[in-house]
C-alpha cells in the first residue's frame, strides 16, 4: 500500500483552564477504571498536593464531573464515582494505513453540510498540487446512536465522481480511497492534537464546553503531490486512544 508518517503529538493545553485539564485528566481516570465505580477518589486536598494546585481548582474540576453524573459529593463522607462517561470504549486512532483506515469501522455516519469549492481553505500539513475542485463534507460519526465525531473534510471531485456520493453516505473516505481502483496514493501525513471543545464542537458532540477532544489531520496525495483528501476530524477526548507496538532488536533493549 502506501507510506504513513507516524503521528506528531501536541499534548499541551495552554489554551485551557487547568480546572479543565485537570477535570479532563479525571474523567479519564473514571473511563479507565483507576477510579472505579462506586470507591471514593481522593480528598481535594490529597489530589491538590498531587497536582500541585490550590483546593479550590480541585473543586472545580470535580464540580465539572459532578454536573456530568459521574460523580457525587456526600458531606463528610467524600465524593464518589457514580458513573462512567456514556461512551468508554476506545476509538483507536491509527498510526498505520490499515489502522487508519480501520478505525472508522462500526461508526454511522450522517452528512451534516456539503458544497463545492475550489480549493482546500488551509491545508494543515502541504498544499501539494491541488486538484481541479473540491467536494466538502461535514460528516458526523456515531457510535450505537451516541455522536463521537465530527469531521470537515475536502475530497477531490474528480475522485469524488469516481466513488459516487452515495458511497459517501455510508462509508468512510479513507476505506473508499483504499479501495479505488486505479488510484495511487503518493504518500498520507497524519497529525494527532489535543484540545478543547468549543462551543460548536460541544454542541455537536453533547460534551461539555472546554472538555478533551483529540484533533485528527489526514492529507491524501496522489500522484505527482496532488492534494486528493483533506480532512480534520475531532474526536471526543474521553475516547481518544492512540497506540502501537514498540519494536526492540531481537535479544532485548
């Protein structure tokens, strides 16, 4: 198939709160099972003296998973995990083409928007060639009913026509374009980031405003760097799991 660049990371949160990073970093904590169901977290002064914080952003960010249903403040008694964030299994975030392509499987997808454009408005990693004209999708992903996803994408009309629009409506880009026939693919750069949910993306994923979303870029280019695909998706950060094997020489480290 073809060559993926592996992932760069951008882990910082310098735009957010660190109530909210904090409160992100719990939410994790619950979905993952370090703070399970039912058992006590820690006091706000043990998690303050962890983090390094004054008491009160502890509060705050228990506050922001109190107002989720995932926990609950009893007095003097402590506050306990009641619940785990309504979607816990993991979208796996490929660092491989197959595993790119492979992580849209099980999701549906709803076209929310679309139109014709000219070109891609900002291509993150390199404008390469760009084809004739672009067909833009805004697609939502859905996991048993529960939004996960949304993702604006640009996909060249030329491969567009050859797909057909139908196919789009039900399939992901990335398995269609790994299934065309006749189609070489130069080369694909991937970018995850992480962020925070805007008032849109809270919106549209039901998250709450500042919550974890992981930002994913994908630029397709074909033959002669001609800018096929673009797309940047972003996915609930609760869910966000990238991982690969990590290879040693025969023998050991």
């Amino acid at each position: 198939m073809t060559d993926f660049v592996p992932p760069e990371f951008d882990l910082s949160h310098n735009r957010a709160p660190i109530y909210v990073q904090l409160s992100t970093l719990f939410r994790r904590f619950i979905v993952t099972g370090h703070w399970p169901v039912d058992r006590q977290v820690p006091t706000h002064e043990t998690l303050a003296v962890q983090f390094d914080v004054n008491p009160a952003t502890i509060r705050k960010a228990i506050a922001m998973l109190e107002d989720e249903g995932l926990v609950k403040r009893y007095r003097r008694h402590g506050t306990f995990v009641t619940a785990k964030p309504a979607v816990a299994d993991w979208f796996r975030i490929g660092t491989t083409w197959d595993a790119a392509v492979r992580s849209f499987d099980g999701l549906s997808i709803e076209i929310v928007a679309q139109s014709d454009t000219d070109k891609v408005p900002e291509p993150f990693h390199d404008a390469g060639i760009p084809a004739a004209g672009y067909r833009y999708l805004r697609r939502l992903y859905r996991r048993a009913g529960v939004p996960i996803m949304i993702e604006d994408a640009y996909l060249d009309q030329a491969l567009r026509r050859a797909i057909g629009d139908a196919k789009l409506k039900s399939t992901p880009t990335l398995a269609l374009i790994d299934k065309q026939p006749g189609l070489r693919i130069d080369h694909v750069d991937e970018t995850v980031r992480f962020g925070i949910a805007d008032t849109d993306i809270s919106a549209i994923l039901a998250i709450p405003l500042n919550a974890s979303v992981a930002i994913i870029h994908h630029s397709v280019f074909g033959e002669k760097a001609k800018l096929q695909y673009e797309s940047c998706a972003y996915l609930r950060g609760d869910i966000a799991l990238v991982s690969e094997p990590i290879e040693f020489a025969a023998g050991g480290k």
